[in-house]
C-alpha cells in the first residue's frame, strides 16, 4: 500500500469518528461549508455579471 492511500484511509476514518462521536457538530460543520459554497457562488455571479 502506498503512502497517499493509508493517509487517504485514515482520513476517512477520522471523518468517520467524528460523525459518529458529534453528530450535532458535523451536520453543523456540513451546513456552514454549504453556507460557504453559496455565498461564494453568489459573489461570483455578482462579479460576472458586473463585467457587462
């Protein structure tokens, strides 16, 4: 097994125990990136379409 794989299996075991051991915190950390995601998406299209 190469290094990239046992590190990649590893993080997802993190992630695995974290869910497990805070689901609340999870979901919450989920929801802010989804947050994230669309603010960047919308500044995006504001930028975009400022351009014309």
């Amino acid at each position: 097994m190469n290094l990239r794989k046992v590190i990649t299996w590893l993080a997802a075991a993190l992630v695995v125990l974290y869910v497990v051991q805070s689901p609340d915190d999870a979901a919450h950390v989920v929801r802010n990136a989804g947050d994230g995601l669309a603010v960047l998406a919308s500044s995006l299209a504001s930028f975009v379409g400022s351009l014309s």
